[in-house]
C-alpha cells in the first residue's frame, strides 16, 4: 500500500500500542500533525516542550510503558534536551520525535535548523537522524526496541520535513505490514550467569552485616514482589535509594529507608557499617556513597545491573552479576530455598540497627500556632489523608527531600522524581504525565516555589486537557536547597536565593490558569485545604503552604565528606559522641 | 619490550562499526565525555560494506580498560570490539617524512631507508619525501633517526591492528 512519511509515522507509533503523546507543533512537523487528527491517539497539547518531555517521563515511570513527545525543529528540539538527559540519567523509557528541516536544506543554518542528533548522542541512549521516508517504520520500531529493552533510556528521531510531507515526492514510500528489526550492534542478554549467583549466595549466607541496597533497576525489571520474597527469605535489611523509594514497603519491619546525603541516619550508618551490599539495580552514585574511598570500607560488594559497564564503574564488586534484577533475584531465592540462607548469627547486627532507629528517627520541631507551617508537617498531614496508592511526583530542592522522607511508600511506582539530573520544575509535568497514564489513581506534585515558577504554565494544559493533578507548593519564599548551603557552608550569607514573600501571587496566579487554589498559612487549616483539594476532581488544585524558610534537611552528608560523619539535627547532636 | 605496568599500559582496540553516517562522530564524543583519553584513531571501510573498522589506541591510565570497552559497546552502532594483547597482534603505522637534505646526503639517507624498508616517494632540491611503513616502535625509530637531518614535514597514520593468527584460530 502507497503511504507517505507522516501517515506512516504515526501508523507506527500505533503500530507500537502508542495511546498518547505529549507534544506541541511547528513548521517542521507540521506534516506529522495533520495525521494526528484522524489518529486514536490522545495528542497533549503542552505549552512548552519541556513540559512534553517530563509528561512523557512520568507517565513512563507510573505506567511503565515507554512516554511519547513530539515536537518541532531548531528550539523546540533544543526545548526538550533537559527532559532527554534527564531520562538518560534515570533510564526512563521515552521516544522523543523532532522535525527536521528538509534534508536539502541540512548543514546550510536553515531556519529553525540545528543539529539535534548531535546535541543529543550524549544523552540519549541512541537517536537516528532518518533521511528516506521508507525507513520511518523500522526505525519507529528500532527506537522503541531500544528504549523500553536492556537498560531503559531515552531514543530520540529527528526527521526531516520532506520525507513527511505529502506534497513531496520524497515522502512516498510502500507501506509493509511487517517490519524487521536491524540492529546488528544492539543486543540484551538478561540471563544471569549461575555461577555468580552461586557465589553471591555463599556471600549472602555468610555475610554478619549483610544490606539489601535497592536501585531504581528494580523498578525497571519490576522485581518488587521478588525483592519482598528475597528479603523475608533472608531477613536482611533493606535501603531503597532516591530512585526506588516504594520498591520495597516503607512499613515492612526489614525497610530502613533511604540512604544517601539526606538519607536517614540508619540507613546511612547501616550500609556504612555492612559487610555485605548485596546491591540489586543501583549504581553508587556519589550522593549516596558520599566520599567513595570512606564509603562502606568493609563490605564486600555483590553488584546485580542489566549493564555491564555499571559493573566496577565506582566500585569494583566482589561477585559481579550481569543480567536482570528479577531474574537474578530469583536465582537467588531458589538457590536459598534449595540450600537454606545459612547460619548466620545476626542478632547483634539487628540490635544495631534497632538501636539506631530509636536515637536518630527522623524529627523535626513541630511549630507553634503563629509561626510558618513546617514542611515536613504538611507531608505528614497530606501523606495521612490521601491514599494509599497516591502517586507523588516531586521537584528538586528541599521539598523533594521531605517528600521522600516523610511520606510512606508502600507501593511500586508511587514516587516520581527526577533523581541523576535534579531538574527543578520536574514535579508539575511528571504529575500531569503519571495521571494521563493513571487516571484512576490520585496524583500530587509537592513541589517547591522556585520549581513551580520553572514549570507551572503546564497548569494550563492540565485544566485545558481535563488531567485534575493536586500540588501542594512548600513555599518557603527561597531557593532552599541552595539557602540550605548557604547556612551551612558560607557563613549564612544569602546570594541570590531569596525568591519574593508576595510575588507572585500564587493562589491568584493558579486560578488565572483554571486551577482551584487555596493559600493556607496557618497549621491548623493544613487538614481542612488538603481534605477540600481531594474532594476536586474536575480540576487542579493548588494549594500554597506557607512553610518556614529557615528549615533544614536533616540529616545531611556534606558534600566531599564521608558518610561516617553525617550531620543529625541539633536535638540529636548529644546522641552522637 | 613492554616495560609499561600491566594495568597502565596502552590498549589497542579494534572497534568494528556500522557503516553509518556519524558513527565516528559518536565514538569519539564519548571518549571526550566520559574523559578516556585516545592515543591514536584510524578508520576505514572493511571487507564487508555495512561495516567499518577503527582501531582506536587508549590511554589506559585514563580509565580501566573494561569501562572504556564496555562504554563503548553500549553504543548501538558498535558490533563487535576487540581488545589486542601486545605480542598478539600485528600493528602497523605509516609515516610520510619530508625531510631536508643537502644532495651530498641524499646516499646516507637513502642507505638508512632502505635498511628500514622504506621508499623515496618524491625528491627536490634540497628536500626529499620518504614513507615507510612499520609497527609504531620502527617508525619511532626511525622519525628520530631523521631528525638531526631537520624534518620539514611529518604526517603518521594512526595505527591499524589485526589479531594474530594463531589467536583468532582457537
Ligand atoms: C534547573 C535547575 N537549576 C538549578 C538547580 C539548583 N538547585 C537545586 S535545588 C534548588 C532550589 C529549589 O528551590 P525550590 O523549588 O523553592 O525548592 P526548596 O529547596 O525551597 O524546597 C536549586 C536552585 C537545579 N537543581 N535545577
Ligand atoms: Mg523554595
């Protein structure tokens, strides 16, 4: 059948079960977007293309499948490189299509040209730059192969304008009901080598300090329940990092919470002390190891990735496993039931570890009636009214860190947030991205006042596009996270971090862009606004929580220090000796 | 003689790669970013015409050689890579040299050359090309041999390696 390049694009996005694509058009893609009309997939118009790439990145980390955006050339293309990298950090299944000037005019500054597969090799886990109408089908296909297979990651399709426009000769092209895939560079071995298994096993059953150090990679391989398996089986301990906070339950009796610069205190001290890591989907990223050659000194290290090169990248495992987390916890958990988790005496380390979770749980000073609203009390409060399976996607800066402290993960795939790149006006478009994929679940953004202002037109597109996300804005009047710094390591001297304590006006500035919104100063008002938003389906609400701004996060790894002297809260300074 | 310590020491690879447009260019890219350093990088097409060949010389002190192989097979359009022992490959450069020399000379050098094996490419008044082809410690050898002649001009190739025979028959 004759076709031409557009109607053969979007044939193959829904040839790949594609249901909705975030995006905004242009001259470059114009062709593309006249077959959308006719298309059954959901088009979100956004108002500006970062904001397409994070949607497409959150409903990619709710649902699982890979998020979709297109966009034009030039700036549009350059508006979405944030959200590749930051899906490239995270290894977040997206295919992010751009248009392309005509392939006549590439290389000579045409309009609205720039070269964005060169911009984006680097952060992207590939991209193609496609020159002839007839290999739109199989590198469609190609593109989702890579992104959603392996290690998950960002794939990027810049096509130029002729090969998609009708009125071109250059756009026709015989459309075939199968294609093939060619990648004769590309392959994905999951399989785990069951020697090392073995061995890890061996590992496992004589280690006295042994730590379950979970990574996003678990979320990937959607191994949660084998996690849960693998960790009542043995009953070791276990640290979900930034990226995996609701990979294994909050409330379990094994589950220490996160590690990492603002990691709990037992979770920080338990990997510091371990002997063992038994490391399953996580990479030893600097803000969890803090100095590396401090970090852990005494553990042997069992190191489970998908992707060989993360196997020794920072430190080299004892018992290296290439492959799938879930398969590799299965292997271990068979071969455990097979041969028992060994005779271990740990009930020292238990009483340990008991013991610091009764010195150092995380705390805060409550405040009085009058003074500003704590942050970590308005988590506490929205975590206890909402559901239990809310989907919460965060910014980055302070806030981010309370969310993820405070609140009670207790289901995969709740918590959306941008962890390798930590990029500031995240949380709004993943929000609106997790509630296109999940409309029958509740999503709030807790979000910072500095991110807001990065992202919060996306509102707009919410209320236009009927997806009723809540956000609850901490707003401290500051850049906090950098504020935070500031305190500690400069002396208190404030540069540039103080935003405004009445500009913009919040509540006015949401209602203007069709959302309900509320300003709540008063802690006693905090239940009542957070009861009324739940009750709004029928759009967003926001809610500005007017929050202390001379609140820290705590505790805290300084940065280039070791994790043996991570910083508590002053009321707990006298536990530490 | 490899007086350089094992984990330290120069890495050949032999980096087979689709024949695409800006393969090169993403190699490349990733060795800048992930900051491995490349000694020397040769490219051509192979025997095969989806295929090319690079033979890229790492310095091994940049990074552990496992990461910079398995970085680079991460990229999609690189098939197959090869990671040569020295004393288990044959490695070959090629030098293009103008040199001057006065015409009394021109018998001494000649004589070198050809002890060398090399050739006389071009002859002018007071100057002559000469090329020669050879693993890269000869053409070191070599290149300092002709500098106390004055070097006008030098041109090296990076260097192109193939796995000895008896290792690639097992
Ligand atoms: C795009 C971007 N710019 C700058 C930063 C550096 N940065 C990290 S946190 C932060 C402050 C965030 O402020 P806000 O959203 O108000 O959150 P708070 O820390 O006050 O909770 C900044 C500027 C960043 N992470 N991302
Ligand atoms: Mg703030």
């Amino acid at each position: 059948m004759k076709t031409d390049g557009g109607q053969a694009l979007i044939r193959s996005l829904e040839r790949e079960g594609v249901e909705v694509m975030f995006g905004l058009p242009g001259g470059a893609i114009l062709p593309v977007y006249d077959p959308i009309i006719d298309s059954k997939i959901r088009h979100i118009l956004v108002r500006h293309e970062q904001g397409a790439g994070h949607m497409a990145e959150g409903y990619a980390q709710a649902t699982g499948k890979p998020g979709v955006a297109m966009v034009t050339s030039g700036p549009a293309a350059t508006n979405i490189v944030t959200p590749l990298c930051d899906a490239y950090l995270d290894s977040i299944p997206m295919v992010v299509i751009t248009g392309q000037v005509p392939t006549a005019a590439i290389g000579t500054d045409a309009f609205q040209e720039c070269d964005t597969t060169g911009i984006t090799a680097s952060i992207t886990k590939h991209n193609f730059l496609v020159t002839e109408a007839q290999d739109i089908p199989q590198v469609i296909k190609e593109a989702f192969h890579i992104a959603t297979t392996g290690r998950p990651g960002p794939v990027l399709v810049d096509i130029p304008k002729d090969i998609v426009d009708p009125t071109n000769p250059r756009s026709s092209l015989e459309w075939e009901d199968n294609v093939e895939i060619d990648l004769p560079g590309y392959k994905v071995d999951t399989s785990v080598d069951p020697e090392a298994i073995q061995k890890a096993v061996e590992l496992i059953q004589n280690a006295e300090r042994p730590i379950l150090y979970i990574g996003g990679g678990i979320l990937k391989s959607r191994a949660a329940e084998s996690l849960l398996e693998l960790a009542e089986l043995t009953g070791i301990h276990v640290v979900t990092t930034l990226m995996a906070r609701g990979a294994f339950p909050d409330s379990h009796e094994l589950c220490l919470g996160m590690p990492g610069m603002h990691g709990n205190f037992t979770a920080v001290t338990a990997m510091q002390e371990s002997d063992l890591l038994i490391t399953l989907g996580a990479r030893f990223d600097d803000r969890v190891t803090g100095k590396l050659d401090e970090f852990a000194v005494s553990a042997k290290i069992i190191h489970v990735d998908i992707d060989p090169a993360e196997l020794g990248k920072v430190r080299r495992p004892d018992v290296p496993v290439q492959g799938d987390c879930r398969t590799a916890i299965e292997a271990m958990v068979s071969v455990l039931r097979d041969f028992g988790s060994g005779n271990t005496d740990r009930t020292a380390w238990k009483s340990r570890i008991s013991g610091w979770q009764e010195r150092f749980p995380l705390v805060y000073e409550p405040s009085t009636p009058g003074q500003a609203l704590k942050p970590q009390f308005v988590i506490e409060k929205l975590r206890d009214a909402t559901p239990a399976d809310t989907i919460v996607a965060s910014g980055v800066g302070q806030h981010q860190m309370w969310a993820s402290q405070y609140w009670t993960f207790n289901h995969p795939y709740t918590w959306i947030n941008s962890g390798g790149l930590g990029t500031m006006g995240f949380s709004i478009p993943a929000a609106i991205g997790a509630k296109v994929g999940c409309p029958e679940k509740m999503v709030w953004a807790v979000d910072g006042d500095g991110c807001f202002q990065m992202t919060a037109q996306e509102l707009v597109t919410a209320r236009v596009e009927n997806i009723p996300i809540k956000v609850a804005l901490l707003n401290n009047s500051y850049l906090g996270m950098v504020r935070q710094w500031q305190d500690m390591f400069y002396e208190e001297r404030h540069s540039e971090v103080f935003l405004s304590k009445e500009i913009p006006d919040y509540k006015g500035w949401a209602e203007s862009m069709g959302c309900f919104a509320m300003r709540v100063d008063d802690p006693d008002e905090v239940e009542e606004a957070i009861a009324q938003a739940n009750e709004i389906e029928d759009r967003p609400v926001v809610i500005d929580f007017r929050t202390a701004a001379e609140e820290k996060v705590y505790p805290m790894v300084a940065s280039g220090t070791g994790n043996s002297d991570v910083i508590v809260p002053p009321s707990q300074e006298k536990e530490i000796r | 003689m490899n007086t350089e310590s094992p984990g330290h020491r120069n890495h050949t690879l032999v980096v087979t790669v689709e024949n695409k447009s800006g393969v090169l260019a993403r190699v490349a890219s990733l060795f800048a970013r992930r900051a491995f350093n490349i000694r020397s990088l040769a490219v051509a097409p192979t025997e095969d015409e989806h295929l090319s060949r690079i033979t890229i010389v790492v310095d091994g002190e940049s990074a552990p050689i496992e990461q910079v192989v398995n970085q680079l097979d991460k990229l999609i359009n690189v098939v197959d890579i090869q990671d040569l022992q020295p004393g288990h490959a044959i490695e070959r450069e090629l030098m293009l040299v103008t040199v001057a020399v006065e015409p009394e000379h021109r018998d001494d050098i000649v004589e070198q050359l050809d002890r060398a094996g090399g050739k006389v490419m071009s002859v002018g008044a007071d100057s002559m090309m000469l090329s020669l082809v050879g693993d890269p410690e000869h053409i070191d050898t070599f290149e300092n041999l002709l500098r106390p002649f004055g070097i006008l001009e030098i041109q090296r190739t990076g260097r192109v390696a193939l796995a000895n025979l008896d290792e690639t028959i097992e």
